[in-house]
C-alpha cells in the first residue's frame, strides 16, 4: 500500500503548503475577507480523490466553506483559486465567492452557498435526479443541521450512489460537540439504514472503508484536526498533525515531495501577483 499512500501524500503535501502560506497572505493583510483554511484535513479529500482516480469514477462533488483541499485534491486550478482569494474575475468562482465558496465545474466541484450544511440537500436533490456518483463534504457542526439529516435518511430511502464524508474537527468555531450534542452522526446515520462508520483521517482506514463506494449511501464520519481557527484568525496549537506523521514516515522523500510543493506554490503566487 505504499504507492497509494505515497499518492496521497503529494496531493495532501500541495494542499498543506498552499494553506500553510496562504495564512502568510493573510498575516501580511493581502487578503482581507474571512479565510476558511482546511490545513490539517487534507488527508481525507486527498485520499478519498486518490482512491475514486483509480476506481476511473468521476464524481459529482458538492464541499463545504472549508474547502480549499477538497478543491485541490480533485484537480481545482491552483491559478484559479489565487484569483479567487484575490477577488479576480479570473477566479474559480469569477471572484465572486472568495475563500468559502469555490468550484471547478470542469471537475464537477460544486462550491457552497453560505447558508449551513446546504450542500448536503443540494447534493442529495442532485445525485436523486442524475442517479451520479455523488460525493458531499460537511463539517461536523453543519451535519447537525434538520435538513441535513433529513436529506440523508431520503439517500438512504431512495439507495443513492452517493457518499457522505463529515470532516469531523469536533468543532463549531471553538465550541466541542460535548456542549453541542449528545449523539453521534455515524449513530444517526445507522438508525436511518445509511451504512456508516466512525474513522480517523488515516489514509489507509480510509481507504479500507471505501472497498463498495457507490454501491449504497454510505456516511464516514472521519475524526480530524485543523490547524487553524476559524476563518484563519489564528492556530489551534499543538495538535496532533497527520502531515507531520506521514512527513517523517517517508524520510528523506517526503521532504522532498514537500519542498518541491512548497516551491510550486510559491511560483504560483508569484505568477498571480505579476499579473496585476
């Protein structure tokens, strides 16, 4: 599983540098509307677009406001979302929607709206009239939302092909699930006959849970950490990092694999700003 597990790791190595200095641009004030980071879970969209490459599927993908590595993994334009940051009509979403809501409509990525966790209904309304492969990102403050749950029991009636994937930080801004809830969303899921499991962002348990992909709704809840608080204002200290795991897994090879994306990005932003 190595190969696989090296595959992710570049992929999840270009959304980490792109974050990690995208936050420089936003200490610098180059950018001034909120910023939704998603450094430290990269490794859920990294694997879960590895994984649907070699299966040759292409998916309709609905993400959440945080999702620049969502975008990134699945093959979004890094050009284009520098535009976007930049409020560009050259930006993914003609400028217009900023950090938290991007898309790429050449690779089917649909960008959220703003309003909370209405990806999933959209998504589930979607893959319900195009009967698609269809992949939804949600947060898991956002899964609590009615008409999120209630668009996952109408997959689970109707046995969509489609997959849930709640990027599970156990946060809502800075307040734990503890205060928010009593239940768990791979529970809710069970009790509406959506095959659903409780993982961690590891990219091989991921992988495991992803053998039948589109045979039935299936919901993976997948525990995470983000590095940055919300809207990008700050960090949330020291947390267990899976890039840094993986990063030491492959030695002198992921140092490498690092630095040549750190080194791309920094030649893309290089290129945008040019251009002005």
């Amino acid at each position: 599983m190595k190969d696989f597990r090296l595959e992710v790791f570049k992929k999840a190595s270009l959304c980490r540098n792109f974050e990690n200095i995208l936050y420089e641009k936003v200490q610098e004030k180059l950018i001034k509307f909120p910023v939704y980071l998603s450094a430290g879970q990269e490794f859920i969209a990294a694997t879960i677009s590895e994984k649907i490459s070699e299966l040759n599927i292409s998916p309709d993908i609905f993400i959440q406001h945080r999702g620049h590595s969502t975008y990134l993994s699945f093959g979004g334009s890094i050009d284009e979302l520098i535009d976007e940051l930049l409020g560009r009509k050259t930006g993914c979403a003609l400028g217009m929607g900023g950090s938290a809501s991007i898309q790429c409509k050449k690779k089917n990525i649909y960008g959220h709206d703003g309003l909370m966790g209405n990806q999933v209904p959209i998504g589930v309304g979607a893959c319900f009239a195009s009967k698609c492969p269809t992949i939804v990102f949600v947060g898991d403050s956002a899964a609590e939302e009615d008409y999120c749950l209630s668009a996952i029991g109408w997959a689970s009636t109707k046995n969509l092909p489609i997959l849930f994937v709640v990027e599970d930080n156990n946060l809502s801004i800075l307040t734990e699930k503890k205060v928010r809830r009593n239940w768990e969303m791979h529970d809710v899921a069970k009790g509406m006959q959506v095959k659903s499991f409780n993982i961690s962002d590891d990219p091989l348990i991921i992988n495991k849970h992803l053998q039948n992909v589109f045979d039935f709704p299936l919901l993976l809840n997948i525990n995470t950490v983000r590095k940055f608080w919300h809207a990008g204002a700050g960090t949330d200290g020291e947390n267990f990092d899976r890039y840094e795991e993986e990063l030491k897994y492959f030695g002198d090879e992921g140092n490498a694999i690092d630095k040549y994306n750190k080194n791309l990005v920094l030649d893309a932003w290089q290129r945008q700003l040019e251009k002005q």
